[in-house]
C-alpha cells in the first residue's frame, strides 16, 4: 500500500485560481443575460422593441446579424419582423420553408455551422442583402401558452463555431423575447382600442347630431309658421316634438360615455343597446305625429336593419347560382358606375345557411367592394370548393385599408375615414361612406351561424393615411401611369369560408 502524494501548493493554487475563472466567466455569463432580459421586457413600444432585440443578441452572442420571423395569424407563413439591412415585411416565406422553418414546424433548435451545405438554408435572403450566411443558431420562441409564435435566429459567430452552450444562452434570450412579444402586442392593441373608441365617439355623434339637428330645424320652422298664422292647436304637439330630440340627445350622451368608459367584452352587449334604440324611436314614432315622423321611422328602421331578428331558417343553398344572382343585383344598381366585374365562381357548390342572412353578408360585401372601388377598376367575386369548406372571396383594387385601421375593422361602429371627410352619399358611389356597422354584424353572424370572415388589405403606397384622399377615377389619379398599375398599388379581400361535410 503506498501513500497519496499530495499536490504541490503551487499546482493546487493554479487549479484553484482557473476554478474561480470559470466560475466568475459564468456568473459573469449570467448576470449579463440577466440584464438583457431585464432590456428586452422593458421595452412596450413594438417597433422600438425589434431594434433592442438586434442589439442585445448580437451583443451577448458575438455574432454578425439577428433576425426574427413570426406567425401571421393563420400560422400558414412565417414573416420576417427585423433583420439587418432588411425592411419589416419584405420577406414572408410559408411556414415549412428554410431554417426558420422547419425550427418553427418541429419547435427544437438547431445549430448550422456550414449553411450552403444544410438543404434546410435559404440562399434568397443573402442574394437579396448582398450578405454571406456563414453560420446559424435558431431557437423557437414560446408563448406563455406554450405555442410556438415564430423563431429568431443569429448569424456568423465572430469567433469559432456555435456550441451547445450559444444553443442554451439563446433559448433563454428567446424566452424574454417572447415574453416582451407578448407585452408589447397587448400595450398595442390597448393603444388601437384607445383610438377606436375616440373614432367611435366622434363617429357616432355624427350620425345622431346630423338628424337630430335636422328634426330641430324643422320643428323650429313648424313653430314659426303656426306662429305667423296665429295656430296654437299644434304647440303641444311641437312641444312633445322638442322634448323628444332632448331625449334623443340625452340618449346620445348615455352612449358617447358607455363606449368612453365601459369595455364591452360581448357583443351581446352591442345588440342590447341597439334593440334598446330601435324600441324607444318606435314608440316615439307612435307618439308623434308631426312632420318628423318620417325621419323617425327612417331611423328605426336602420337601427333594426343593424341585427338579424327574423327566425332562423337553415336550408340547402346553391351557392353558385345565388352568388351569380347577387351580382346582378348589385351592378344593376350603379350602373352609373364604370366598374368591371369579373367572376370566377365554380358550380354545384352547395352550403347549408339562413337565406337572408347570406343575402345581407354577401350583399354587403359587394356593395362595401363597389363603394370602395374608382371608376375604371375591377372587382373579383370568386368561389371555390377547398377541403372542408367552401371559401368565396370578394376582392376590391381600391385604396385598401391602413395596417392600423385593419385591426379594428370587426369591432364595430368602425369607418376607415377621418371624421371629418366623412360623409354618407347614395349607396354604391365611390366612398359613400357608412355607420360601420355592416362589418360588425357580419362578424356576429358569423358567430352565430359557423362561418368564418376574415380580411387582407393592402394600402396604396400614393395614399398612405387615412386623410389622403383617392379622386374616384383611375385616369385621374396622378400617380398612376396606367390602369393596371392602380390594379396591383392596393386593394381589400374579404374572405367567407362556410364549412361543409
């Protein structure tokens, strides 16, 4: 048996000072993703968020370039958010489709540090950047809910290839991300609805104070001439009359501060309050017999229009032939316009829905296309037969809507105007305008009966806010050299998909 020697002191002294290296390197390590994650989720503001996360990731992965691609919300195509020496949106690539794909369809990172070997590696992006793609670390990012959103992915490491330990360093890093994601889409989106509800406010008090100040008007003309001819049957029923307006405008102010201060959550709620409506104009209808009488009833009936009432009547649909029929119906009704109507419709396409309740969405789809199209465009109704459901799409090559504006178009009460260029002209002209309130009810009914509506729009580039302004006609656009450079420049669909067995 033979004794241990013990280590020289010097040689302990060596190992010992190499472990406090390594241990201070890793809390070092720590405390500075630590402070990232402490950068990325204080920031709200979600573009400014995209700049921090380029800036903190190369900074704690020494690496060349960061991007990050996430979901649209069909999930079917990954959409390049931020990257170096690339605009937001200029890349969109389906969802299987490159590293970034396949990182999001099977949620496990990957590390590439040869990437013009891997067949998995896109070389489009650096043909289009000019930048050469050495190496790449790509992680998932995962919500709270534990669904992937999207990646994000580094390039290049300066020194050396990627190890599983830059592998464990960027998942946590992506963790923040998609914490700060999530916070800063929900600060967002109470941003929008601040600003939808302002619209709503403005919107609303101008379609009541218009025909209120009308029944005023004339009511205060009825007074004066009973007046000069010295008749006094009448003053109790004008005066009925003005208290009444003072009801309406009272009713008003009730709704201006329950869309200012309550977050309505159901739209349940939305059609309380308008059967609420529709009953007090009916019963003020009956009450008053004087000459505003009509403008009354003209009000009532467009409130009740607003929410389908009737009896649910669930039938077999042909819905080729109706769609076909609803054209018609539609175009002989602006024949005063110069708009061309193409349809791709595919026959014997059967669907199981209430008749009028098809009839209002379609209708208003078509006539929410026409009245958004200039003279000398197009229009396309399409209809096809696509897996489990039957999809039509109405798409218009109008303005289109702004990315702000399409986040609210559902919620109702909702036009894509300034206030104060708003105006409501004869059904079917160029931007007759409107309460806002069709959308709205074609999303309840598609709650209520199964189907799904959906919308994509794309904003012209000459027309970026919602104060400019279209001239109505394609020839005298400025801009716009030819027709066919107006029909690719902007345009909305809106998608219908009913489901069938």
């Amino acid at each position: 048996m033979t004794d241990r020697q013990p280590k020289p002191p010097a040689r302990r002294q060596s190992i010992r000072r190499e472990e406090d290296r390594v241990l201070r390197r890793q809390l070092d390590r720590y405390v500075q993703l630590f402070q990232v994650g402490q950068v990325i989720t204080a920031e709200m503001n979600f573009d400014i968020l995209f700049d921090v996360i380029i800036a903190q990731a190369n900074r704690v992965m020494d690496t060349e370039r960061c991007s990050i691609f996430l979901a649209d919300d069909q999930r079917e195509h990954l959409r390049l958010y931020v990257a170096t020496d690339l605009q937001r949106d200029e890349v969109r690539i389906p969802k299987s489709h490159g590293v970034a794909g396949w990182v999001f369809s099977n949620r496990v990172p990957v590390i590439i540090n040869n990437a013009y070997e891997d067949p998995r590696f896109f070389a489009g992006i650096d043909r289009q950047t000019g930048f050469q793609t050495r190496s790449i670390l790509c992680v998932p990012l995962i919500d709270r809910k534990g669904q992937c959103i999207g990646t994000m992915q580094v390039l290049n490491k300066k020194t050396g290839n990627f190890t599983d330990d830059d592998r464990e360093i960027l998942t946590y890093v992506a963790g923040s991300v998609s914490v700060a994601l999530e916070n800063s889409i929900l600060y967002e989106q109470l941003k929008a609805s601040d600003r939808a509800k302002e619209k709503v406010i403005h919107h609303l008090a101008h379609e009541l104070k218009t025909p209120l100040a009308i029944i005023n008007a004339v009511l205060d003309r009825i007074a004066g001439i009973l007046q000069d001819h010295d008749i006094f049957s009448m003053d109790k029923t004008v005066a009925r009359g003005r208290r009444n307006v003072k009801r309406l405008l009272a009713l008003q102010e009730k709704t201006e501060d329950i869309i200012a201060r309550k977050d309505y959550r159901s739209q349940q709620r939305y059609e309380d309050i308008v059967e609420d409506v529709a009953g007090f104009l009916e019963e003020l209808s009956e009450e008053d017999q004087t000459p505003n009488r009509k403008i009354i009833e003209q009000l009532t009936r467009r409130i009740q229009s607003i929410f389908h009432t009737d009896p649910v009547r669930i039938e077999k649909i042909r819905l080729d032939e109706f769609l076909h029929q609803i054209c018609t119906e539609a175009f002989s009704s602006c024949s005063d316009r110069k708009i061309h109507l193409e349809r791709h419709i595919t026959d014997n396409l059967n669907i199981e829905m209430d008749r009028q309740v098809l009839h209002k969405v379609c209708c208003g789809l078509l006539k929410n296309a026409i009245e958004n199209s200039p003279d000398e465009g197009c229009i396309e109704v399409s209809a096809a037969r696509e897996d489990t459901a039957v999809r039509v799409d109405v798409r218009d090559h109008g303005v289109g809507i702004t990315r702000e504006n399409r986040k609210e178009i559902f919620s109702g009460f909702f036009h894509t105007q300034d206030t104060a260029m708003y105006s409501s002209k004869r059904p079917y002209q160029f931007n007759a305008g409107g309460a806002g309130t069709d959308l709205l009810r074609m999303k309840i009914f598609a709650q209520r009966f199964g189907f799904s509506i959906d919308c994509e729009s794309n904003r012209c580039p000459y027309l970026p806010l919602d104060a400019d302004t279209c001239p109505g006609k394609i020839s005298e656009c400025r801009p716009i050299d030819a027709i066919e450079d107006c029909l690719t420049s902007g345009g909305t669909v809106f998608t219908l998909r009913f489901p069938v067995g």
